[in-house]
C-alpha cells in the first residue's frame, strides 16, 4: 500500500449507505487519499471495493478493507493494530457505523 503524500481517512461502516458514499466521493476528488474502508464483514467490504475500483481506477486514490465491528473492543484493537503497521497514523476518521439499539 502506497500512502506517501496521501491523506489517510478511515471510515468505519464504509461498505454501504452513507460511508459508501463518503468513500465513493473521496475516491472521486482530485486529491490524493488512502481510504480505510471499515467493515464488519470483509467480504461486503471487497464488493464495496471492487465497485469502487471499477468506476474509479486513478491511482491517485487507494482504498483498502479493514474488518471492524465498532461494539467489539477486541475488533477494535485489531483495526487499530492494522493501521498502526502501515501507515501508522489517520488523518482523518469518519465514524459513520450504524449500531442498533
């Protein structure tokens, strides 16, 4: 993953609605962003990004899957850790997931 000179934004429950389209607009802009896409499921999270990649495929944006179930603190910590290896920091979190009550 390529994120030099990219802002890195992670948003959680990306896969679908209101953090699909944040996404779809971030890969849309013109500038350079590396997009965590939050999702429960990393399978709905792949279609989410292969939809993504084939109505935008500019490189100038990346977007990668990161599972994430945002009432687990053990799910948590693993999309934390995830991030922490590479790039090792966000600048920007749009924490969009939805939780019923």
């Amino acid at each position: 993953m390529a994120t030099k000179n990219k802002t890195i934004v992670f948003i959680t429950g990306a896969n679908s609605g209101i953090g699909y389209e944040t996404t779809r607009a971030l890969a849309q802009s013109t500038r350079p962003y590396h997009v965590f896409l939050g999702s429960r499921s990393v399978d709905k999270g792949n279609q989410a990004v292969q939809g993504l990649q084939s109505d935008f495929r500019d490189t100038a944006r990346s977007i990668e899957v990161v599972q994430i179930d945002v009432s687990s603190d053990d799910s948590i910590n693993a999309a934390y850790e995830k991030v922490k290896q590479s790039p090792g920091y966000l600048d920007v979190v749009v924490n969009n997931a939805g939780m019923g009550c």
